[in-house]
C-alpha cells in the first residue's frame, strides 16, 4: 500500500473540496458527482487514482459505475479493461453500458 500522499485541493468555479488520498473519500465524490451530473469530477478522480497507482476494486468499480451512469461509456470501458482480475460488480457494470450503447 502507498504512503498517503498531502491531501489534494479539488476546486471547481462553485466548490472547493479538500480530500485525504483514499478509497472512502474518492468514492463519496464520484457518488456526489453522479447525483449532481457533474462530468468533471470523475475525470479529476481517475487521474489521481492514476496517479497513486490506486488497486482498490472498490474504488475502479465505482468510476465504471460513476462513467457509466454520466454517459462516458468508452472510459468506463477503458477502466474495466485496465482491471485485474474484475469481480462480479465490474462486470455488472460494463454488462449494463453495453445495455445502454444497445451492443448486447
């Protein structure tokens, strides 16, 4: 597991946020992000769990979930593709982008 890193400012025209680096806070801001429609935040997530080298499935299943529910169904692919060893939730949730892309 990676040292935690100085919490991260996240600031947008309208809110400015400071989160620790883990897990917990990421998938509370891409669950805030989804009721809000916001399209940015999840982008601003993956990159950091890019950046941290991030393992959770937890957390990568929550950004499929977050891009497919904000219609980024190519990045919620990318994020599938990019797991491990996928669980059942991860292929729940590219089963149901491919549903809405209507390629099943």
């Amino acid at each position: 597991m990676q040292p935690f890193l100085p919490p991260q400012q996240i600031k947008d025209s309208n809110v400015s946020v400071e989160i620790d680096n883990n897990s917990i806070d990421y998938a509370n801001l891409l669950s805030i992000s989804v009721r809000c429609g916001d399209v940015e935040l999840p982008k601003i997530v993956h990159f950091s769990i890019l950046k941290l080298e991030e393992k959770d499935i937890y957390l990568k299943n929550g950004l499929i979930g977050a891009y497919v529910k904000l219609g980024y169904l190519n990045l919620a692919e990318k994020v599938f593709d990019s797991l491990g060893s996928p669980d059942v939730v991860s292929y729940t949730a590219i089963v149901a982008s491919r549903i809405w892309q209507n390629r099943l």
